[in-house]
C-alpha cells in the first residue's frame, strides 16, 4: 500500500479500510489517479449522471472507462464486483493507449462470467492484473475490496508506465 500512496494512486479517503467492498465510485477515484498520473493529463471531460455530482466518476465516464447501471444513473454507493473490476481495469489499459492482449479466461467458474465481462476477465488473468480468488475460481459477483483496487490498479500502472 505505501507503494501506491508515495505514486499518487490512492487518494486519502480510501487509505484506510483496506477490507471494505470498495464503492464503484471510489474505483472511479482510483482510475483517475491512475490515468493522470500516468499520462501527466488532467481529464478535461466529463460525462453527467442523474444519481451523482462526482467529478471522479463523471471523468471516468467521459474516457469511458465506466458506464452507468441505466436510466441515466450510475449507482455510485453500490459495492464494485470482481468482473465489474476488470472490465474497467481494461478499458484503462485501453485509454491510456496501452490495451491488454486478447485471452480467454481460464477460470473453473468460466460459465458464471457475464457475457459483457469475459473479454476482460480473460485479459486481466492473462496479464496478471488480477488473478483468482482460490481454487481456479474467478467469483465474478464477489466483492472488491479496497486492497483487491488499489493492488491491481498498482500492476496496471508498473505495466503502462
């Protein structure tokens, strides 16, 4: 964790509960960390959503590296997944120009994967960003904690830097 606090990757509020399913806005907070460390941008645009003002989420948003739950809301408070995780994982290896090879996911629980999700998931494995839970199992519908977030955003960044 201190590697990634002395980056800039971990803003302050999320230093701390490291066991918590982490909120998918507060991954958003994370991506954007990671984005303008990265690339030295500050993300210019925004994209609004009716349920939420965070300008973290909003950034995100725009790159397109999150995409609401419908109806124009985002559901910043609801706990982020596992292959909610690594979809947005890979759509920020994508924006920040450096995208992960194809692979398919290897996973015993392959079958559990959302449709949506199974590209990614795969191209996390493949890469080690984001391994399993024990077992040869993904659990795409677990929780991510805060430390689940902030190691895996640590292995994106040591691969895109």
């Amino acid at each position: 964790m201190t590697r990634s606090v002395g980056l800039g990757l971990v803003p302050e509020n999320l230093q701390s509960a490291y066991g918590q399913a982490t909120t998918r806005a507060e991954f958003a907070a994370l991506g954007v960390a990671l984005y303008e460390t990265v690339t030295g941008r500050t993300i210019a645009g925004r994209m609004t959503f009716s349920d939420t003002n965070d300008i973290n989420v909003q950034k995100m948003g725009y790159l397109g590296v999150v995409t609401g739950v419908g109806g124009g809301n985002f559901n910043p408070s609801g706990n982020l997944n596992r292959e909610q995780a690594a979809v947005m994982l890979s759509r920020l290896a994508n924006v920040i120009g450096q995208p992960l090879p194809p692979s398919a996911p290897t996973f015993a629980d392959n079958a559990q994967i959302s449709s949506w999700a199974l590209d990614s998931v795969g191209q996390i494995q493949a890469t080690g960003i984001m391994g399993g839970v024990g077992n040869n199992q993904f659990a795409p519908q677990g929780d991510y904690t805060r430390e689940q977030s902030i190691i895996t955003i640590l292995r994106l960044y040591e691969m895109v830097r």
